[in-house]
C-alpha cells in the first residue's frame, strides 16, 4: 500500500494503538510524531541519515561499564537536565538536583566521617563538609551520601587502571547530619571526546569543559533521592558548561587554609532534602 508522508507517520502511530501499557503509548506515538516532524522540517536526505546511523552505532559501540557515551550525548544536547528538571519539582528550600554524569559506579567503599577518601589521587588536600537536612532546616541523621569526582589531572578513577577507587565513597550522616570527608580539590576538565560525542562537539564549534565540580548522591527514607553537584565558585567555565550543569545555588566556595606549615582547601555546603510528599505537590 503506498503512504504519502502524512499517512505514513499516521500509519506508524497507529500501529501501536494495541500497547499493553498506555504510558508506553502515549511516549512512543509522540516520539514517532516529533521524529517525523524533525525529518520533514530539515528535508533528512537518505546520507545524513546513514550519517545519524552510523554516528549512533558508534556510540553504542564505544560505551561500557565505565563510559556511557549515550548519557554524555544526554548530556551535551541538554536533554539531561530538561530530565532533571521535569523530574525533581522541588521546594524551593531543597538543594537543586543537577545531571547524574556518566562516572558514577555502585559499591563504592564505605568510610567513617572525616576519612580520606583520595587514596593517592593527585592534587591538594580539600575538607568537603556540610549537613544533610530537611526543608525545616532539621538534620537528617543517618542519610547516605555518596560522593565521587575527578582528580588533579580531570580524570575519575574509572578512567585509570588502578587497583583501588580515588575521590569516591559513601558514608551515613551523624545524629546531627553533620557528614565530612577528605578528598582533593576540584579542577575543571573536559569531558571524553574521543569518541562521537567528541565529533558532535567540535563539529558545532563547541568545547568539552566542566567547570570544576564534586558529585553527590544523597538518600534517606521518606525523602526524595538527591543527585547534585557542588561547584568551586570563581571556574572560568560556569558559564559554558558542556552539559548544562550548573545552577547558581549549588556554587560554593573553597577557600584555602594553612595549618602546622600544610595548605589545604575547605568547602562547607548543606545538602537539604524534600520529602517524598513534598516532590508530589
């Protein structure tokens, strides 16, 4: 049966008139409509098209376990934080959520408040404190934080062949919520562009920086999951973010210190959670 093109993509959205699930429905017969739309706006030659297949093959091809190049293509297009956006309508008292990242890893090691959690990466000494509270300004004891970031030289751990994590662990608030951590202080550095994310980029003109930044992850039961950054104020890079990342409230200072003849940075910055009742208001 021949289609024109208005009745082919009718024709395709009514194909899954018989989804068992009507959340999938409605998702998949909008992404056929908008995916149409895209093609007939920009007049998609039979070229770019193989030219997006291929670009795509390649990056399922290039992610593992440990690289994800299909969340950092998330993450540049800015559909990540439109996510992160539509999914955490917070109140306003709550600490703003921000992309998830492709470096996170389960099973980090547990460690007491006030440990070292850089095991040797490169770069100076930074006290990362706070406490983890509700939007009435009460501690939250017991929270689990997790927390990873990158080293002096821009790399995660994940990146590195190493025999143990740097810069990442999970450790449980005190009674006051206080949690405390040393690791090292935060640099800019560019995401992985070797690969076709890397291409997209550059093709557009754009650079792969972020500005520098820790990772955090924080639960507690009733509460709504927290997936934040805490970024190092003054980066030249907080403005041209290449994953659109960061949000005025999560900018915090790090301030350099010397104590018995040894320099190091500290940042204090609270990290307050919204009630699961309050994210569905």
């Amino acid at each position: 049966m021949d289609l024109r093109d208005d009745e082919l993509t009718d024709a395709v959205v009514a194909s899954f008139a018989s989804s068992g699930s009507e959340r999938y429905k409605e998702v998949m017969s909008a992404l056929v409509r908008h995916l149409h739309a895209f093609a007939r706006e920009v007049d998609l030659t039979e070229d770019e098209y193989f030219t997006a297949i291929d670009f795509l093959t390649r990056t399922g091809q290039i992610s593992t376990g440990t690289r994800q190049e299909f969340v950092l293509l998330a993450d540049v297009l800015g559909l990540s934080m439109l996510t992160v956006g539509l999914g955490n309508r917070k109140p306003v008292e709550a600490t703003q959520s921000t992309v998830f990242g492709p470096f996170f890893v389960e099973g980090s090691p547990e460690v007491e408040l006030g440990d070292d959690i850089s095991n040797g990466a490169p770069g100076q000494p930074c006290l990362v404190s706070g406490r983890v509270l509700n939007t009435k300004g009460e501690p939250i004891a017991g929270a689990l934080v997790e927390t990873w970031q990158a080293d002096e030289d821009g790399f995660y751990d994940v990146q590195k062949d190493l025999d143990r994590p740097q810069n990442r662990a999970h450790l449980t608030t005190d009674a006051e919520g206080n949690y405390r951590f040393w690791a090292v202080k935060p640099v800019a550095y560019p995401i992985p562009d070797d690969g076709p994310v890397g291409e997209l980029l550059r093709a557009a003109g754009r650079g792969p920086m972020r500005p520098a930044h820790i990772h955090f992850m924080v639960t507690a039961p009733g509460y709504a999951r927290l997936i934040t950054h805490v970024f190092a104020s003054g980066d030249e890079y907080l403005d041209t973010d290449a994953v659109f990342g960061v949000k005025q409230s999560l900018i915090a200072d790090f301030t350099e210190h010397e104590e018995d003849g040894k320099t190091f940075y500290r940042v204090d910055y609270d990290l307050v959670l919204a009630t699961t009742e309050e994210t569905r208001q």
